[in-house]
C-alpha cells in the first residue's frame, strides 16, 4: 500500500510541475510577443511618419 501511495504521491507531483512549467512559459512568451508587436508596430508608425515611401 505504501508503494502505490508513494507513486501516485509522486506522479501528482509531476503532473503538477509540468502544468506549472508549462503556465509559466505560455506567460512569458505571451509577454515577449507583446512586446514584439509593440516594438514592430512603433517601427512601422515610424517609418510612415518620416515620409517612407515604402511605408506607404
């Protein structure tokens, strides 16, 4: 009996790492594409607002 509680003990450990590795990720790469978009998109206004004809 100790045997199987140990291992499910362990298996709801890992399962639960994993999620929270996983949240933890989606969280940050949700922030850096955040910040990518910002970033291209005052990129693109910039361009446009010097006259860039490509721009426009």
């Amino acid at each position: 009996m100790l045997r199987i509680s140990l291992a499910t003990a362990i298996s709801v450990f890992l399962t639960l790492s994993s999620c929270a590795n996983t949240a933890k990720g989606m969280a940050k790469d949700a922030k850096e594409t955040g910040q990518a978009m910002d970033s291209s998109t005052h990129t693109v206004l910039k361009a446009g607002a010097s006259g860039n004809k490509a721009a426009q």
